[in-house]
C-alpha cells in the first residue's frame, strides 16, 4: 500500500512525460463502496480478499503501461499515460466498471463487488500529482452518488481552489442565497409550488456552482450547518409565501448526508414551529439515490417527516439505482420524472413511452408527477396530455431571487396563455 510523497513520487515522471507531450495522463481514483460494512459482516481476511481481487480485475482490464497503486484499505490511483483526453479517461473507468458486473468468489463466497471511479486529466485538471489525486477524489465524492458511480472533474481546478473554510464563511456571513423556480399545475394552469436553490456568490471569484458547493457540503463535516441554513432560508421564503397570500408549498432539496445527520427529524420540526409554518406548506425533496444509501434508515426518518405532515417527493426519478419495489415501502408523496426523459420525449418515442408509463405507474399508486426539465411549450402541452400533474422547467420560469419570484408570479399567470410561462 503506497501513501503521500512515496504515492507522488511514483506519479511525477508520467505527469512530467504528460507535461512534455501531446497526450494527456489520466489519474483515476477508485473506490470499493461498502468496504467497513462487508468486514463486519465476513471478516476482515475476506475483505483483504475481496480487495484484491479488485486490484487484480481492475489491473487485468487494462493496458500492459496503465498502473494500479492501492493507496487506502479499498482505494486505488489508477495511472493511464499516452490518453487523448477526458472521455478516453472516461472509457478505461468504463472498463473497470464492467470488471465489477461479475459475481467474485471470496473464500467460498458469491460477492458483487461495487466501485466507484473518480477521474481527472493532466494538464487540464493539474499539473502536479498532488492537485491530480485531489482533483480525481473530488470528482470520487460526486461518483459515488452518480447513477453509473463515474464522474470527471470539472475544469479548470475550480473545486480544488475553494476551501471548506470559505464555504463555512458563506454559511455564517450571509454570501448563501437561496433562489426559487416554480412549479406550474398543467390542469389549473397556475404556479403551484417552488423549488428552493441554493446560491453562492463568492466575493471574489462570483458565482461558485452547487455541483462544487455542495459535494464540498458533504465532504468537510458542513453538511450540517448547510443543512439548518437550507431549512431556515427555505422556510423564511414559506413565510414570505403565506403572508402575500399564496398558497405554494416550497420544495426544500435533502441529500443522503444530511439525512443520515442525528436529529435531522427534530430539527426540522423545531424549524416548522419557530416560523410558524404548516407542514403541508412543505415537501422534503430526496433522489433516488439518497433513498438506496441506506434505505431502512432513509424510510424510517422521511416517514417520521411524513407522519409530521410534510409532503415527501422523490426527485431525479428514473435515473437511480432503485427500483419500483422500494415504493411499497417508502412514504413518497410526489415523484419527480427526471428532465433526461422529459426533454427526450418528443423527439423519441421510446422516451416518450416512459414518461406516460411514469406517470401512470405514479397515479395508479396515488402519487402525483412532477415533470422536470420542460424547456418549450410542445413538451408541455404533451405533457398535459399524458395527464402529468406539474411541470418545471425554464419554459415555466428559470430560479430567481425569492423578491424577484414573488414579484413575478401575476406577470406568469397571465402570460400561461401565450410564449413563456417564466
């Protein structure tokens, strides 16, 4: 096992042939999910096993000059020299992942193995073996909640530059902003509700994307103080709501960290009370993939929030690794048809297919159906025709600042018959 400057030693003479060719390296970072819990329950001999015979599937999946390091209990740096860019990256992390569609055998017994792969490519991503390894274990948080469990990092370097630090700064300084996108009822043809997003304008570098914020959130031991920030923003704006006299719930957005946080449904609770909002004012949106991270306790605490009042949707819907047969047991109020179906639909038939079979499945068990992604007026009309209960979309209205949203909503309810909703 090779750690630290041993581990960047080994690396800088392919990033240094990188920084003097044409071709990129590709580092990957790869990940055996649910490691501690199989020792647990096997043992630790068998999870050493099973560990490698990862590295050996993984090393045999790849090219004679790739190189497979284990660098943690289950975690491995993966070197790929002489690659075209991200998406040959991309491929080889495809590779690997086929490795882990067979069952292995560890001391007599039939084990799938799941990984999930992180990727970053010198020069683009960094140009040293420190910033390519932080860089491929950021794009690992991201992978580990993807449905096919791969991410590349973003460009250039942007996630490696901002500190938890910052970020807890933000938090307590007020640089947070959270923004609301409606959602449009296709049967009263009105907004019904909004979504609640958070913003971050950085002070120096401007606007920082939730797709780094957040992960970053989750990562540093932050998810909790984002969390309660989350909640009370989200809540002010619900106040807000009431007091011009709309009657729209707003959609506040948990991940499968903040669900796993102790006290989660307290906490919630206690927020509902201090600002003096009904529950049904609120619905507890969760992807799929938060939902199957541990989903006993997952169900328990949402069906707490549930039995408390607050409306439960299932967002993302479609894309996760679930399937229909958690639904029997999960306190889901709404789900939400993800936009990579929706902006398909009509222009694909297949596609167009399971957006009704969505959302008849939803009725037929009671659920209502929120469409994501509509982004012109042709899908939304179809969407009405295949009896889809909401929409949401830039078509319907693109997140604003809560003033700006509320502001906007008699200019939206007129302009429903004609152009853009928002």
């Amino acid at each position: 096992m090779i750690r630290g400057s041993s581990l960047f030693e080994m690396m800088q003479p392919h990033v240094a042939a990188s920084l003097g060719e044409t071709r990129a390296l590709g580092v990957l970072m790869m990940s055996v999910q649910g490691l501690r819990q199989f020792n647990i329950q096997h043992g630790y001999e068998s999870g050493e096993r099973l560990v490698a015979l990862v590295k050996s599937l993984a090393t045999e999946a790849l090219r004679p000059g790739d190189v497979v390091v284990q660098v943690g209990p289950g975690d491995f740096i993966v070197m790929l020299p002489g690659i075209r860019d991200g998406n040959h990256a991309l491929l080889a992390a495809s590779r690997l992942m086929r490795q882990f569609e067979q069952t292995l055998d560890v001391n007599g017994r039939p084990v799938l193995a799941s990984v999930a792969i992180g990727a970053a490519v010198c020069p683009e991503h960094g140009d040293t073996p420190d910033a390519l390894c932080r860089q491929a274990e950021s794009a690992l948080v991201e992978a580990r909640t993807s449905p096919d469990r791969m991410a590349i990092s973003p460009a250039p370097l942007l996630s490696g530059v901002i500190e938890p630090a910052e970020l807890r700064d933000a938090i307590v300084s007020g640089q947070l902003e959270m923004h609301l996108q409606p959602i449009w009822d296709l049967k009263a043809g009105r907004i019904c509700g909004a979504e609640s997003l958070a913003r971050w304008h950085h002070p120096v570098r401007g606007p920082i994307s939730p797709g780094i914020f957040v992960p970053m959130a989750e990562s540093s031991g932050l998810i909790s103080e984002f969390t309660r920030w989350s909640v009370n923003a989200s809540l002010q704006h619900a106040v807000e709501a009431r007091r011009r006299g709309l009657d729209i719930p707003i959609s506040i957005n948990l991940s499968a960290a903040a669900i796993a946080e102790r006290g989660m449904v307290e906490h919630l609770v206690g927020a509902l009370r201090l600002w003096g909002v009904p529950p049904e004012a609120v619905v507890i949106e969760v992807t799929e993939t938060a939902i199957i991270a541990d989903f006993e306790k997952g169900a328990d605490i949402l069906g707490r929030l549930h039995g408390q009042g607050m409306l439960i949707s299932i967002d993302d819907f479609g894309v996760g690794n679930a399937s229909f047969a958690y639904l029997r047991q999960f306190p889901a109020t709404e789900l939400k048809i993800d936009r990579s179906f929706v902006t398909a639909m009509l222009g694909n038939v297949r596609s167009m297919q399971l957006v009704k079979a969505m959302i008849d499945f939803a009725h037929h068990i009671g659920l209502r159906v929120v469409a994501e992604g509509v982004e012109d007026r042709s899908t939304l009309q179809r969407l009405a025709e295949l009896e889809c209960d909401h929409a949401q979309g830039y078509f319907i209205g693109f997140p604003k600042p809560a003033a700006a949203f509320f502001d906007a909503i008699p200019a939206q309810a007129e302009a429903a018959g004609s152009g853009r909703v928002g």
